[in-house]
C-alpha cells in the first residue's frame, strides 16, 4: 500500500530537460523516495503517460499531455486503485496541466480570467467538469512540486526535489512570528488576518513605504502573509496609497532572504502563477523563488484574487484558514485540503466569487511536509512501532476528512450557470443601483444573474438555517484605466436574492 503518489508525465518531460536531464531527474526522484521511506512514508512514481503503468492502475494513458480531462481521468484511475494519504504532482502546468475550471464571475475586460486554472480537481473523487461548482467538496490532499514552465534543463527541478528530500519539521513556535506584507489601502484587512492567525499584527509591513528591497532580517520569520497587488506575467507585487502603486515585492530582491522551511500564504492576484519565465526573458516568479530558495509550502491564486477593503472574505479567508492548520501541525497537503474544505464550511452557499476563490489557490511543495511539530503530540505506548502509529493516525484524518468533503459536496448550495431570460422587478433594479453605487460601479455595469443548485441532500438537523438564495447577481467593474497592468484594479458587487428581494450584497477588491 502506498502513502504518496508521485504523478508525472515522462514525455513532457523529456521534450523540456532531454534524455539526460530526465535520468537525473528520476535519479532525484528515487532519492525522495527513499528519505520518505525513512519517514515512514511509502512513496511511489507513475508516469500519466505510461501504457504499461496505467494499465495496472485499470486506467487510460495520457496521450495529449495538455488534456486537463486526460490528466484528471487518469489521477482518478490511481487514486481510485491506491487511496494515497498524498498525491504529489511533479511538473509545472507544461508537464502536468491545471484543470481549466470555468471562471463564473468572467466579464472580460472588468475580469478577463477565462478559467480559474488550478488543481482543485484532482482533490476531488468527482469526474472532470469545466463547472467549479462540482468540486465543492474535496476530499484529497494534493500539492505540486513544479519544475520552471518553459525550462530547457532539469537543474531548477532537481533543486526543488533536492529540498524536499532534505526537509525536517520545526517546532510550531517557530512560525509564531511572522512576515506580513500588505498595501495602505488594505491594513484593516490585513492587519485582522495577522490577528486571527498569530494574535497580533504589530509586525505588519506597508507598502508604501516599504519595499521593494526588503532587509533580510525583515524575511526571516518563517511565516509570510502577503496581501499585496499581482500582475499577469509580472514579477513584481505592488503596493497602494491613494492612486499610488509602487512595486512592494520583486522576485529579484527576495534573492538569498528566504530561510528552507518557510511557508508563504499569498493572497495577491497571480500570486502563484507559473508563468513562462524562460521564453519571456523574465525573472522566476516570486512563488518559484520562495520555492528554489527552500521554501516548504507556497500556497496562493493563479488568477485575479479577490477581498474586502476592509474586513475578510474570499482570498483572506482561505489564506488564514491555510496558515492555521500549519501552526496546529498539518502537513502543508493537509493544510491546503482543510483550507478549502473550511472555506466552503463557513459560508452558507458559494457565490460566484467564492467559486472563483475556492477553484484559484492551489499548493505549491511537497505536500507530504510537516514544517511544524506541535507541543504534546500524541506519544506512542511502548512496543508500538511508531511508523506505523503515525500511519494509522494519518488515516483515520484522511477517512475523516474524505467523509467532511462529501458531506460538503452533497449539503452545499452553490451558484450555478449563468441564468437567462430573468425579469427584474423594480425593487431588485432599484437595490442594484445602490449597491452599484456604493460599490463605485454606478451605472456603468449591468448585473449578470446566476441561478443556485440546490443541495442533493439537505445538511444536519440544528439551528435555524438561512435562507437559500434564489439567485445572485454579480458585476465587475474596472473603474481606471492606466498604462500598466497594476493600474487596472476591478471591484466586484454580490448581490444575493431570496424570494424576489435582494437581502444582502458583498463588495470585493481585486487583489
């Protein structure tokens, strides 16, 4: 029985590192495996793309490696024959693709994300869809070690895997202090994040003033929340006070500043996108330089995130949820499936923009790591074998979990397609106009309405549930235009409506 899967396409890679690149890649391979086998983690590889392998697994090889169906017909197959605690995906989206997750809240150009790209769906038992919705329930841990997307040579990957063969857990204090990063405009937010996860935001750090060049002693601490602007392709987080964006955060002033063993829960638009660096003559993305630095776990969006001014919500929410389970002593897998299993917990149903939120943010790292050991861990009775201690505890979490995550999937209303041919009464067009209002739109945006699906079964008896929503209505809008990506910021207005009147409405901020 295996613990962790290791899931690759060996074609894939051997078009980008050659015949002798994908030798010393296996090689590195075949050394995480045995220190996992020292941590008494069984872990095994399977190549996608193998007849032979795939066969035994009762499943069908990938033949288009660019196929998201392909991909996540074929991780289903292994994990449906071998029920890993962990499934790792090695390669970035060139070797291994991102499902292509239709983004609801699309309006291009206010939200020009076609997909919510990511790889929410390989944490779930459902079959390939487009409709995020079908993965609100997720019930796996997974993570991806990715290699530089259009790289030439493997030396960046055998880094990465070099660093997760090598990785050992700290003691939680040691991620009690932090790195936090976050714009002028957003400090209320992000100084309740820091507060919810650590207790305190004292150490928080705005920009502007500060940054780009940060001091190394200001990266030490090997926690890191950001709230910052991301840009498509770019680089570079920015800050913002009044009109002003200057550049907060750059992928080449955190050169040789971040310690192994951090771990970075980013909330900023693009903040974990692997874009092509190599052929578009760009510095690493900042997530891969956490990553080739040392860093455990990166967990952040591959598209345009979004939060609150003020309070949190959306991006905020999954972010904290990700960093509290690594402080109570998950693994960084573990802490992102509770992260989205706890997101969609705590709302009564998914609007279009919590879809987006849920389906965006994925886990960069070996998801088998531990970055921090709690206090008065279980101890183990005497002539008990440890390893295997440690194996049954971790599958009674994992049967837990898988059972949270169907419960959530079958109990959970969520936003569905686009609705059509809905008349608004006067009342609804006159509610819409204040929240457009108050949310700066004004009349420049009409609001798309989306129906809901109802749940398959209804939740647990208890407590007064509220009410359903019978439709929500959702608009985007990009208020100024500039010259740079970063001078395009679009806000979001949810509107929700319960039998024929509109009784509540959120306004988000592009991240």
């Amino acid at each position: 029985m295996d613990d962790k899967i290791i899931v690759t396409n060996r074609a894939a890679l051997m078009a980008k590192h050659g015949g002798a690149g994908v030798k010393k890649v296996k090689k590195a391979i075949d050394g995480l495996i045995a220190a996992d086998a020292k941590r008494g983690i069984r872990s095994r590889l399977v190549y996608l793309d193998s007849a032979a392998a795939m066969k035994r697994f009762h499943g069908k090889a990938v033949d288009d490696r660019t196929s998201a169906r392909q991909n996540k017909e074929a991780v289903d197959a292994i994990v449906r024959a071998t029920n890993p605690d962990y499934l790792m995906i090695l390669g970035a989206p060139d070797v291994v693709p991102h499902q292509d997750m239709t983004n609801p809240a699309f309006d291009t150009p206010d939200d020009p994300d076609k997909d919510a790209s990511g790889d929410l769906p390989y944490a779930c038992d459902v079959p390939y869809s487009r409709d995020i919705a079908k993965f609100s329930g997720p019930t796996r841990v997974v993570g991806r070690l990715p290699d530089s997307t259009g790289a030439r040579e493997p030396s960046h990957l055998l880094d990465l895997l070099a660093a997760a063969e090598k990785w050992r857990s700290h003691d939680a204090t040691d991620y009690g202090t932090y790195f936090g990063l976050s714009t002028q405009s957003w400090r209320k937010s992000t100084g309740q994040s820091l507060f919810n996860v650590f207790g305190n935001s004292a150490a928080l750090t705005l920009a502007p003033p500060s940054g780009p060049n940060h001091p190394a002693s200001r990266l030490r601490p090997l926690a890191h929340f950001i709230n910052c602007h991301g840009a498509l392709s770019d680089p570079n987080f920015y800050g913002e006070k009044g009109n002003s964006q200057p550049i907060s955060l750059t992928s080449d002033a955190i050169k040789g500043k971040i310690k192994p063993g951090t771990v970075a829960a980013v909330e900023c638009c693009y903040g974990a996108e692997l874009y092509d660096s190599v052929t578009l003559s760009l510095p690493l993305p900042i997530c891969q330089r956490y990553l080739i630095q040392g860093a455990y776990g990166y967990f952040g969006s591959s598209t345009i995130a979004y939060g609150p001014a003020e309070g949190n919500g959306a991006a905020d929410l999954i972010t904290q949820y990700f960093l509290l389970a690594i402080l109570d002593g998950a693994s960084i897998g573990r802490a992102a499936l509770l992260a989205r299993q706890q997101f969609v917990q705590q709302t009564a149903e998914l609007d279009p923009i919590d879809l987006k939120t849920l389906g965006q943010f994925n886990l960069l790292g070996d998801p088998s790591i531990h970055p921090a050991v709690t206090t008065g861990a279980t101890s183990v009775p005497k002539g008990v074998d440890p390893q295997q201690a440690s194996r049954l505890e971790r599958r009674a979490r994992r049967a837990k979990m898988h059972a949270e995550g169907e419960r959530l999937q079958e109990t959970k209303p969520t936003a569905s397609r686009k609705a059509t041919k809905v008349r608004k009464s006067a009342a609804i067009q006159k509610a819409l106009a204040n929240i457009a209002r108050q949310a700066g739109i004004g009349t420049r945006k009409d609001f798309t309405p989306f129906d809901v699906k109802t749940p398959t079964r209804a939740p647990p008896r208890g407590g007064k549930a509220p009410p359903v929503a019978s439709r929500y209505h959702v608009a985007a809008y990009r208020p100024k235009k500039g010259p740079r990506s970063t001078d395009t910021r679009s806000v979001a207005a949810v509107a929700k409506e319960v039998s024929g009147r509109i009784v509540g409405y959120r306004i988000y901020m592009e991240r």
